[in-house]
C-alpha cells in the first residue's frame, strides 16, 4: 500500500471561518470498491458553515479533526480491487458522505463516481451534487405540471438557479424571487423576477402584483417565513417545499425534501448530462485556491452571491 501526501481542509472545534486550516495529510491506495480521486474542483455549500458551526451538532456532530464537502469532480488515481466502471486517468465527479472533497484527494465508494461526459466541464461537475439534487429533490416534492406557476424564494442564488430551470423545462411558469441586481440573471432564465419586500407583508404584495392568477406551488430556498407566505397565497401544504425552513413545515405540514431524498446517482448523472448538452446552466460565481477556504466561506456567508463557489485543490 502506498500513501500519496495531500493536503485537505480541516477544523478542529465548532466556530467561524477563522477555524479552519489546510493540513497536510496521506492518502493510501483506495480498498476493495473505492476509488481514490485527485480532486481539481470542490463545491461549497451553506450546509457546512451549519455544520461547522455546530447547529447540528446533535444530530450530525463532527468528530474532530473534521474535514469538509461533498461534492468533487477530478481524476482517477487508483482503484481498489473489484472496480471495473473507471480506470486510473479516467476525468470523474461525484459526491462523498465523509466530509472530505475539500482536498487535493478523496476516497470514495465506487458507486459514488460517475465519468464526467464530455460538454460538462470540471468546475461545474465539482459544484453539481448538492446543489443539484436540492434542486431536483425541491422541483420533483411539488409536483409541478406544464402551465402551472410555481414561485421559488432565492431563485437567483446556487440552488435557485439549478431549481427554476428545471422547473422551466417542465413548461412551468416560473417567478423567482431575488435581490433586484439579480433580476435581468432572472429574465434570462424566462423566469419572471420579484423583489424581497421589507417585511413580509410587502413581498407578499409583490407577489400578487406579478402573479394575478393561481400560484400553485411554492419551492423555499431561504427561508425566513415563506412557507407561511405561501400558505397566505392559498398554495396546499403539499405543494410547497422548503430545504431551510423546518419550523415553518412542520407548523404548516410543508415538505421538506432535499439531497438527502434526492435519487443521488440518478439525479447527478441527470444533471451531468443536462449541462453536456446545455440545458441546463449552472453559473459559478467564484473560484478560490485550498488556501483561499477561509475567504470562500466568507464570501458565500453574504448569502448575495448569484452562482456557486468552488474550491480548487491543484491550484
């Protein structure tokens, strides 16, 4: 068995940004069906700023040192005894359970490899997995049917953007509610852009003003009280889902489907093949070197950036 020196993202406590650090670390050959992947592109998520800030620390506490990230796209290093579907130099992206994409190199289970298809660049594969499957997860939970409107809260943001061209694609009205320097992003998507109100009061007008008829469904990605908005819409408690709002769903009886009901492998190679044949656009908003994770995360903590951010190990 050989070890090969890496470097991954790493914290020791629960915290801030100031937290973590990039340590160097030895990756050994993968066992029986893993693959051992050298990571060019990782994905950033708000998922894990909560969890290194140990807000589910009793549900999904870390164990320290903890790394960081589920989604990657790179290079086949090696391969454990009885994987056949990839080969060393093969160009893959996936996802890990482990917390550990943030990294020059991570070992993962075999079925969590996918070929990276041609058309489908490394940046945006590495950015795809939990994003994505929020977003299929969020579309598929509401049902949508062609010529109904379907609202999304954070429509321009990395999950927004992903959910309201899937929703497009299903022949949906779409109205996504954004900042207003991230409406014309919106147009271009043919969604129709809605301001955030001061209060809730004035978002909700603003939303009958831009949809004078039926809202059908409602798809929460910030929340802040838009599962009782959609309830004052009249939209059904079934046909609204939020992926932050677990308070709001369980007082309305909402829906709170995301990556962890996703379809996992199905829906990423779905994706995969969406973006390979430019269906579907997923813009990144920012790259940032291993040593560059602190700024990353304070980026994306803003919450105002229109696009994924992404880690980039080789760099």
């Amino acid at each position: 068995m050989s070890t090969r020196e890496g470097r991954a993202v790493r914290y020791d406590r629960y915290g801030g940004v100031d937290e973590l650090y990039v340590a160097g670390v030895g990756f050994d050959d993968p066992g029986p069906g893993r693959v051992l992947v050298e990571v060019h592109a990782a994905g950033i998520n708000p998922g894990e700023t909560a969890l290194r800030e140990g807000v589910f620390a009793e549900s999904w506490p870390s164990t320290f040192p903890s790394g960081q990230g589920s989604d990657w796209a790179g290079v086949v290093a090696a391969v454990g005894e009885g994987v056949t579907d990839v080969e060393p130099g093969d160009d893959v992206f996936g996802w890990t359970d482990d917390r550990a994409s943030q990294a020059t190199h991570v070992d993962v289970p075999a079925e969590q490899v996918l070929r990276r298809p041609a058309g489908l660049d490394v940046v945006t594969a590495g950015v795809l997995y939990i994003a994505g499957t929020a977003a299929a997860a969020s579309v598929a939970s509401v049902d949508p049917q062609p010529g109904e409107t379907v609202v999304v809260a954070g429509a321009a943001g990395g999950v927004g953007q992903i959910a309201v061209q899937l929703l497009t694609l299903r022949d949906v009205e779409v109205v996504g509610i954004a900042s207003e320097h991230n409406h014309d992003r919106l147009r271009e998507l043919a969604v129709t852009p809605v301001a955030y109100g001061s209060s809730p009061e004035e978002t909700l007008a603003n939303l009958r003003a831009a949809t004078p008829d039926r809202v059908h469904a409602v798809v929460d990605l910030v929340g802040g009280g838009y599962v009782a908005l959609a309830r004052e819409l009249g939209v059904p408690a079934e046909r609204i889902n939020t992926i932050i709002d677990f308070e709001g769903a369980q007082a309305h009886g909402a829906a709170t489907r995301g990556t962890a009901d996703s379809a996992g492998r199905d829906d990423l190679a779905a994706l995969g093949a969406l973006v390979a044949d430019g269906a579907l656009q997923v813009p990144i908003a920012a790259g940032y070197p291993l040593d560059g994770v602190r700024e990353a995360y304070t980026e994306l903590e803003k919450r105002h950036t229109a696009g994924k951010i992404v880690l980039l190990p080789q760099e």
